[in-house]
C-alpha cells in the first residue's frame, strides 16, 4: 500500500506490503519519519492509504465506514511513548474507564480489572494515582488498560521511548507474556537494545519502503 | 451505569463553567422569550383580524344630487355583485340618527347638521374584506357616487404597528439566537478542550461516538431547556405586569392573552431551545472532536 500526507514531497509509505500472521511479535524499526508511525494509524484506522489494502482480522479496513470504527477498535489494544493515562483517576479507575466506555457493568470492572493489574504486575497499588507511580509503572497501567480488553493485537507506539533500560526490559518481558497468551504484537521502536535482546521478527523500514525483513532478527 | 455516566458528566459540564453555562442560559432565555412574544403577537393579530374584518364595512357615499334612477342602478348593481356579501340602505334620516348617536355629546355639533346635510349612502359587507381595492376602482366612477370610505383602511395602519412591533421582536430573537448559538458552541469547545484526554482515551479503545457525544450534547440541551423555562417565565411576569397596569387600557382594543396561550407557547419555545442548542453542540463537536 502506498500513503501520502497532504502537502508531502515524497510518500510516507511507498509500496510497503506486510503480512502479520496472529499471534506474532513483529518490530517495525527505522530512523525517524520513516513512516513506522504512519503503518500504526492505519492498523487504527485513523488514516487510510491512497493505494492499496489494509486488511485486520480478516476484515478490509481501507473500506471501512467511520462509524464502525469504535467497534473496530475494541479488537486492538495501543500503547504508546506518552502512556496517555488520566492523570484525576487512579491505576484501577484508569483501566476500569476503558471498559465502562464501551459498556462494561461496573460488577464487571471489579471482577476483571484487578486480574489485569496483578497481571502486569502492579497488584497493590491499584489505588495510586499516575504521578504517584514510576514511569515504568504508569506504562503497566497503560498496557494493562490496552489488554484488559482481551484484544486481538496489541499496537506499541516506542512503548519504552520514556523508560531506562532497565524498566523497559522490564516492560518487554510483560509484553511478551502477553504475546504468549496468543495476542498479536505489533512494536514500533528505535530502540536497539531491545530488538537484539528479543530476537523476533523485524521489519526495517527507510524513507517509506521495506529495506529488511528477517525472523529472529536484529537491529542491524 | 451508562446513563448514569452520561448525567453525571452533563452535571459537571454545567458546573466547570458555570459562568459560560449563566450566559448561554441568559441569552437562550431572551432569545425564545422574544421569540414566544412574537408569536403570541402573530396569534392576537390573527385573532383581531378575524374580529374585526368581519365588521368592517365599506361605506359608499352617494351625491347629494344623486338621481332616483342613479340610486337604483346601483342599489341592484351592487346587489348582483359577486364580491359584496350584504349591502344596506342608510338614507339622510337613518345617516342624523347614526351621526346623532355617534356626536351625542356634543350637542352644538348636532344641532349644526340638519338631515338633508348628511349624504345618502350604501352600507356593504365584502365576501373579502381584502377585496377593497375591486370594489372601489368598479364603482368610484359610477353616477352619483361621491366617495368610498373603507373602514378596513384604518384597521391596516392598527395592524400595520402591531405586525411592526411582531417583527421587531422577531430581529431581536434571531440576534440573540445567534449570540445564543455562538456562546453554545463556544461553550461546547471548552467543554471538549477540558475533557480532551478522556476523548482521546474513549476514541482509542472504542467507545462509541454517541456514547463520546452525548455528555456535550446533552449539557447544551439542559442550558436550552433551562433557557426555555426562564423565558416563560418571562412571558408570565409580562402578563402580571401588564394586566394589571399600562396595558390594561388596552384591553378593549387588543384582546387578551390568556394564560393557557402563554403555557402552550412554552413547547415551541422548549423545542427550539433545546433543537437549537443540540444542532449548534453536534455541528460543533463534528468539527471540533472528528469522531
């Protein structure tokens, strides 16, 4: 598929064709405004390519009406750089907002969200608040607020841009739990140390075009 | 718990900015105020025209030379007439009498006229009290008329101020709606500005778009509707007012307003209150959310 912004002198994705197959853990890595973003929102939905498919679960998102949106992304869990928590509620009432919204019970919040918190393990501390909490610790709330929903994939937009090294290990080891539960995760990072560690599949992306594509891969 | 969520937000809305919410209440209110007065008034004038048309006569005066065979000609011309619905006689005797009754105080007037003074004249009643202009163009050169006197004439220049008065407040109504209309989408701006990190999150793991929506919606509509009643109650204080003082000496002129017609105004006023306000609140979250 191929995506030009408005106003852009060269396309942002330039011919770019992935398969993802469920349940893999796949890096997008490159410098920059290479376009790894761009691949993100549209997996969201947010843009739509000017040429080609974007197809998720099965289904054609490039055709997609907007008003299916919101039903669409209830099949994917993000997490990104910022966290984006709600900085007036805490670690529990953060992911719980998650599932009222889209029209869980409050019985049902109570059951499932403190799984989810000991899950990325925070168990005991579902009553701070995010400026109480370590950075890593505010990105737990986020990845526990992307899964609680038990998506299909879970998109990370340089989930550990913000961490040291140490906590984002950390944050890698709970996103590969996660993938081991049959999630599909899509990471997008600049972020060297981690893809070598990982040894997952990798897909280097450069101005716009697919420059590797390698299993087990490295950052190169 | 969904409903719940929804109320709960539009109560927050409300109160986080409470001085916008006074001003869009306050403009809201005049607006439908003007605008429910301005249709009580289309409602009188429609009243008063249907009373008073049907009495109104056109007045045919005839030469005092005026010929026996010039008076019968017109007597059953104007008879056969398709547009005159009932045509009366009043000769120089029955013409003193009505003068007599209408000058009875003021004696040395009276005295001053003999009967032979007063002009003949035809007494018609129109099918269309509307088609004046016909009547007097067919008959304002026929022999022995002297003039054609439309009462109706008179009445036009009465409605002519009240439809003026209806209009005015009308212009004033459609100002403030648009003061109104600017503060609500201003006011929903902010609203959306303030809670744009809940949005974001919302639109990110899917919540609905009505579900996004409503609490804005919802908060423009409860100003509105507030809005409506302020204006009512408005209109009742006017009433109070009114009946009581200046406008009393009024009372046989224009008929008056009854309470049920003030309370059955409130439903078109709450309707474009809150219409209104939920149009201005959609329009502007589309622009302003994307969603």
């Amino acid at each position: 598929m191929t995506k030009t912004y408005p106003k852009a002198s060269r396309p942002s994705l330039d011919n770019v064709s992935v398969s993802i197959e469920k349940g893999e853990f796949v890096f997008f890595i490159g410098p920059s405004g290479s376009g790894k973003s761009t691949i993100i929102k549209m997996l969201l939905h947010e843009v739509t390519p000017n040429k080609g498919r974007v197809v998720v679960n099965g289904k054609d998102v490039t055709s997609m009406r907007s008003w299916k949106r919101p039903h669409f992304r209830r099949s994917i869990g993000c997490v990104f750089q910022d966290f984006r928590l709600l900085p007036n509620r805490t670690a529990y009432e953060n992911v719980a907002f998650a599932l009222e919204v889209i029209g869980k019970t409050k019985a049902v919040a109570r059951r499932v969200v403190p799984e989810v918190l000991e899950l990325v393990g925070l168990g005991g501390k579902e009553h701070r608040y995010p400026h109480e909490l370590s950075g890593g610790e505010q990105q737990r709330v986020a990845v526990a607020r992307a899964f609680v929903n038990r998506p299909l994939i879970l998109l990370a937009d340089e989930p550990t841009g913000n961490l040291d090294p140490d906590t984002s290990i950390e944050i890698m080891r709970l996103l590969d739990r996660i993938n081991r539960t049959g999630t599909t995760v899509v990471m997008v990072t600049h972020d060297s140390n981690i893809v070598n560690q990982m040894r997952r599949r990798v897909v280097e992306i450069e101005s716009g075009r697919i420059v590797r594509d390698q299993h087990r891969g490295v950052y190169g | 718990m969904r409903m719940k969520y929804v109320l709960s937000e539009v109560l927050v809305g409300l109160w986080r900015n409470v001085t916008m919410t006074i001003a869009m209440i306050i403009t809201m209110a005049v607006s439908l105020f003007m605008l429910g007065g301005s249709g009580l008034l289309y409602q009188k004038v429609g009243d008063m025209k249907d009373l008073y048309y049907e009495n109104v006569e056109v007045s045919i005066f005839l030469k005092t030379d005026v010929s026996e065979q010039q008076r019968t000609d017109l007597d059953s011309k104007l008879k056969g007439d398709p547009l005159v619905k009932e045509v009366t006689y009043v000769n120089k005797d029955e013409a003193y009498n009505r003068f007599k009754q209408m000058y009875a105080d003021a004696p040395d007037l009276v005295n001053a006229v003999k009967p032979d003074q007063l002009p003949e004249s035809f007494r018609l009643k129109l099918k269309n009290p509307e088609q004046y202009k016909n009547i007097y163009d067919q008959y304002k050169d026929t022999e022995g008329v002297d003039e054609i006197v439309d009462q109706s004439k008179l009445l036009d220049k009465v409605f002519g101020v009240l439809t003026g008065i209806q209009n005015f407040a009308l212009a004033i109504a459609i100002v403030m709606a648009v003061a109104a209309l600017l503060l609500v989408a201003n006011t929903i701006q902010v609203a959306a500005y303030s809670k744009r990190r809940e949005v974001a999150v919302m639109k990110l793991v899917g919540a609905s778009n009505w579900f996004i929506q409503a609490p804005f919606v919802l908060e423009a509509v409860v100003a509105g509707l507030f809005g409506s009643i302020l204006g009512l109650l408005a209109l009742i204080g006017v009433k109070l007012v009114a009946g009581g003082g200046s406008l009393a000496a009024l009372e046989g002129l224009i008929t008056p307003i009854s309470w049920s017609e003030i309370l059955l105004t409130f439903p078109l006023m709450a309707a474009v209150g809150g219409l209104v306000s939920a149009v201005t609140a959609w329009v502007t979250l589309r622009f302003y959310l994307r969603v």
